[in-house]
C-alpha cells in the first residue's frame, strides 16, 4: 500500500512540475468598463483553463495559462469572442452587443 501510495506522490509531483513548466504570465491591455466587465471576462478565461485578473482602472489583464496549449493570441481570442476589444482583436460584435449596457464602451473603428 505504501509504495502504490508514493507511485501516485510521485505521478502528482510529476503532472504538476511539467504543467508549471509550461505556465505563462503576461499582460495587455483589454477595453471595458465596470465589475461586470471583469466578471465577464475572467469567467470566459476560466472555461479555457486561463487565469485572469483584469483591472477596470488600467484596463490592463494579468493572465497565465498553459503556453503548451495556448498562445497570446489565442487567449486574446477568447476574449474577444466574449464581445471585448483588445490590443490585437475586435470583439466579436454579436457578443459586444449583447453585453449589459454599462458594458459597452465607445469602440475604435
């Protein structure tokens, strides 16, 4: 019992020295307005597996996420695709519109 036990210690310890290997932290910048926008935002990393802390005052985003699966700009993706701009993509429009209305922001052409 005791070595099935450091069998999976070690399987652990293993899993999670790789997955932290591959962890990544950036940050860029991604437009909205109020708590709502941050909810908005890091729930829509979350479902990816990406951690995210997005500030409404600098309007800047901590994220880390596994590089092995994710590049930045598929992260940026995923925000987008919830409906808000970033540094390189548009939010998808359907979503920006149908954001709460303190959500929506005045959008660059």
């Amino acid at each position: 019992m005791k070595k099935i036990i450091l069998s999976l210690a070690i399987i652990i310890a293993f899993v999670t020295c790789n997955s932290m290997a591959n962890s990544k932290t950036e940050s860029f910048k991604v437009w909205g307005n109020c708590g709502m926008c941050k909810k908005t935002i890091e729930k829509a990393l979350d479902a990816q597996g990406i951690k995210g802390d997005w500030n409404k005052k600098t309007k800047m985003i901590k994220v880390t996420y596994d590089s092995a699966k994710y590049t930045n700009q598929q992260v940026q993706d995923v925000i987008c695709a919830a409906g808000y701009d970033t540094e390189t993509c548009k939010g998808d429009d359907n979503a920006y519109n149908n954001l709460h209305e303190c959500c929506q922001y005045e959008r660059k052409k």
